[in-house]
C-alpha cells in the first residue's frame, strides 16, 4: 500500500529528531567539563598576565617591584580585573568577537539546536532566550539566600548589646556586602532574567536581537557575584563603606572596596548590555502588524492584552 503523505511526514519527522540527537544536540559531560577547565586556566593565565604586568611597568617607571598596600594592592586588583577577562575567552563567551577583531572566520549563530537538551546546558554559554533567563532567575535566587544569610549575621550581631559574632569591622563588610548583593545580584538583575524568558514570546519573535551579548551580560553578572564574595578573602576584609561607596568611608577602606568597585563595573556592564538589547529587541523584532505602543510588553502587565 502507498505511504500517506501524514505517514511519509512522520518519518521525515523522525530522520530529523534521530540526526538531531546524532549530532549531539545539548552539551555532554566532557564538553562541559572542558569548557569550565578552559575558562579556569583562562582565569589563571589572565591573572598571571596581570600580575606580570603590574611588575614591569613598575620595574620600568622605577618604582618598588613588590610595593603593594601603599599603592593600592595593584598586584591584586589587576589580576582579578584581568582574570576575570581570561575566564570569559576561556570559556567561549567572547570567542565570536575575538574571531572577527582578528579577522578569523565567524561561526553564524544557528537556531536549529537552540534551548536546553539537559541540566548541563544552564552551566554553559548558551544563546537561547528562555535558557538565559532561567540562569538570571535561578543565579540572582541564589545570591539572594546568600544575602539573606548575612542579613541573619547581621540581626544575631543586634541581638543583644556588645561584640556576639563579629567585631565591628566585620560587622561593616557584612552590612555591606548584603546590601551590594541584594540590590546589584538580585532586585536589578531577577527583572532581566524574567523580561528574557518572556520579551521575545511577547514580541512574537524567535529569539532576542543580539543572543551573544544576551548570554555574555548574564556571565558578567556572575563574575560580579564572585568578585563582591572574594573580598571576605583578601588582607584588610571586604568592603564596608556601605552598598553606596561614598567618600570618606571609601577613601580609608580596605582592599575589599577595591573588589566592590571592579563588581559594580561588571554588574553594571551586565544591565547596560542586558537594557540594550532589551530595547532593540522591543523597536525592531515585532510581529508584523504590532505597533511600538500596542506592543503587549507595555499593556500586557497593566491591562488586559491588546493590540491597538
């Protein structure tokens, strides 16, 4: 008996999911595993750049090789700034622009193998929409809890008068990193994460308008994370001249108001490029016959959704 055209259609269906899942669709175990180790030595080389280049452009301006907290521990400061920038070449997050500023051939960004086969896909650099913005809610949750422990330090140290658990020094870098994490990894970013997930179903468009810096702003925001976080471990304590960093509290600060200063900047690029392609998606990706005012991401939350 001759194929029904639904029945040759399912088996072209078929051919497409097999050769789909031959081709490996998601990220493996090794793959994972290699990009990750990738952008740790890609931290650890960018550090030792850093660091090697603070001490010759000492040793040549004639000034102590190994001089630090007169000067600002710029031994540590300039590697944390180029570490975390030898992290994001290694792991791929920068490798499109890399490729073009050098003028190697550019991989074209393919939907054909977009989302999340598996668990692994949210810990890599991946371009899809829906995918970003579950790592943007799930990520700024956890820096949340985080948050909310040294909101719990900080109530146990008022609970009675005098030093219980910290002293006052520590007591002013608690205070302070939970007020930097809860508004610059949670109250700001949690938004880009949701408008991620939904702007582009909104808009009726298949993705946002750029997936690379979509997925590179998520990645600054986690390095921002780690940057604030390792300032409990550097000589002097974290920050504590408050999530502001006002003068004078930040002119007599330890060197941990120097990792708030670089994480405010990696946070802050995170929402600029996250704003950018918000508003570029939103003015050039709508469904045909959607106007910019009856475009649903202004009336949908308000009022019922229409188009005008």
């Amino acid at each position: 008996m001759a194929d029904t055209a639904l029945q040759r259609s399912a088996r072209t269906a078929g051919r497409a999911t097999t050769d789909s899942q031959a081709r490996g669709f998601g990220v493996s175990g090794d793959e994972l595993f290699r990009k990750w180790l990738h952008g740790l030595l890609g931290a650890l080389t960018g550090a030792a750049l850093g660091f090697c280049l603070v001490i010759v452009l000492r040793a040549v301006s004639g000034l102590p090789v190994f001089q630090t907290e007169q000067t600002g521990y710029p031994h540590v400061v300039v590697p944390v700034i180029t570490g975390a920038f030898g992290f994001l070449v290694g792991f791929g997050a920068i490798t499109y622009w890399l490729r073009w500023a050098l003028g190697m051939p550019t991989e074209p960004e393919s939907h054909a193998d977009h989302g999340a086969a598996s668990w692994r896909d949210y810990f890599t650099f991946n371009t899809d929409h829906k995918v970003i913005g579950i790592q943007y809610i799930v990520t700024t949750f956890c820096f949340f809890f985080i948050g909310g422990l040294l909101a719990m330090l900080i109530r146990a140290e008022l609970a009675q008068p005098g030093t219980q658990v910290v002293d006052a020094a520590g007591y002013n870098s608690i205070f302070s990193a939970h007020a930097a994490i809860m508004i610059f990894l949670f109250v700001i970013p949690v938004f880009a994460g949701i408008a991620n997930y939904v702007l582009p179903l909104m808009l009726g468009a298949p993705d946002m308008a750029f997936p690379r810096l979509n997925a590179l702003s998520f990645w600054l925001l986690v390095l921002a994370g780690v940057i604030f976080l390792s300032s409990f471990l550097v000589p002097g304590g974290a920050f504590d001249a408050g999530w502001t960093g006002y003068a004078p509290l930040s002119t007599g600060a330890p060197l941990g108001q120097s990792f708030f200063n670089i994480g405010v900047q990696f946070a802050g690029f995170s929402s600029i490029l996250a704003a950018l392609n918000f508003l570029v998606t939103i003015i050039t990706m709508r469904a045909p016959g959607m106007t910019f005012w009856g475009c649903r991401c202004w009336s949908g939350p308000i009022w019922p959704p229409r188009c005008w």
